[in-house]
C-alpha cells in the first residue's frame, strides 16, 4: 500500500517511492525523523514501529535514515541527540536502537539522562530483537544477530552476537547484492511482482473463490 501522503506530515521528511504496510501502525513522536527514498515499513496491531526524537527543552534528537531501508513491525528508534542510519539497512522485529539511558543513574526522575550518538552505516542487518546502545557505531555490511546487545562499536564485515555481543565471525571483503540492487528498477521490480503474482494466481478460478468463502478449509 502506497500512502505517503498520508504518512508525510507525521516526519520531516519522508523520500520518494515508499512501500508502507498497516501504516496506522506506525507511529512517530517527535519533529525531527526523515526518512529517504524507498523505505519498506512493516507495521503491526502488536507491534507497532515507532519513531521517536526528543525535542524538548535543551534536547533536540535526530533520527535520519538513509535509502532502501526495510523496518519490520515492533521497531523502535528512540534519538534524545541523534541517529543517523545509512543506505539498504535492515532492522528486523522488535529491535530497539536508542542513544540515551533515558533516566539519570542517581536522580531517576532525571529526564533522558546520558546520550552518546549512534551511526549505523550502510548495508547493515540488525537481527530480530537486538538492542543498540548509545555511543554505538556499526560499519558497512555488518550482521548484528538475533537478541544481541550491542554496547561497543562493531567494525565493517562483522557478525556480532550475545549479551554482550562480540564478534562471531569476519565476512569476505566482497561486493554485497544489496536491497539498493533489488530496488534500483522499481518499474521492472513492479512488473516482476505482477508477473509473480499472475503465475501464483494462475489456476485460481471464480467457482473456487467462492468455495473457499463457504468452506474456507477446502484444500480445493
């Protein structure tokens, strides 16, 4: 579903050529979050995306993200100073990335607290429930995996994983296929999705549509 016009006044500025699945499960609080051309958000009713930057009193958070990006349902991204995510990145469900503690460690009626920015570079995969820390920096094509908590900088080519994640293994130094590649003919891509979805559809028939309204658990 192509809305962002509906999507628009919510950010800073929001690119061109979106793809946005249940947007009203996207949320975003804050002035400041721009996003840029082709991103691919996911939303969900139980797991919302949300975007957050603090712009209150001394603070003014940042969120911006590069191209290509795809962000999967139960994503939040919360900036008290800022986040600067680059091209083709991936973040998968339920990953949360901050750059505050969000309270004082002595007076916890302290707004925000500490903050160190977070630079995630371009063609990053952060695996499904990981956390990034504040102070965080993670280089190009780097794999962050599943429920890790990241609390150090990751270099480029670098798989990291655990609580806390250390480096499980160093990736070639190759030129990586990216999501910039598969989206970089988003008129072809669109008549290959059709010409999927014509092959997919192809034996499907109106007597059987309705007899799958009738008695949906026919396998026929």
């Amino acid at each position: 579903m192509y809305v962002r016009h509906f999507l628009k006044p919510q950010f800073l500025y929001l690119g061109r050529g979106g793809a946005y699945f249940k947007p009203k499960y996207i949320k975003v609080f804050g002035d400041n979050v721009t996003i840029e051309d082709y991103p691919t958000l996911i939303g969900a009713s139980d797991a919302n995306i949300q975007f957050t930057s603090w712009n209150i009193g001394k603070w003014n958070g940042q969120i911006k993200i590069g191209k290509f990006s795809l962000i999967t349902p139960g994503v939040r991204i919360m900036a008290a100073e800022s986040i600067v995510i680059g091209d083709a990145c991936m973040i998968a469900h339920g990953a949360y990335i901050s750059d505050a503690d969000w309270h004082g460690i002595y007076d916890r009626a302290e707004p925000v607290g500490k903050t160190k920015p977070v630079i995630i570079k371009d063609n990053v995969w952060i695996g499904d429930s990981a956390i990034i820390c504040k102070g965080v920096t993670i280089g190009d094509n780097s794999i962050i995996g599943a429920g890790a908590v990241v609390t150090k900088d990751v270099p480029s080519n670098s798989v990291f994983a655990g609580n806390p994640a250390k480096l499980v293994k160093t990736l070639d130094d190759v030129e990586f296929n990216t999501r910039a590649n598969f989206l970089e003919d988003p008129i072809q891509l669109a008549k290959d999705f059709d010409a999927l979805d014509r092959y997919t559809l192809d034996k499907n028939t109106f007597i059987g549509w309705l007899i799958s309204l009738i008695n949906p658990n026919d396998s026929h």
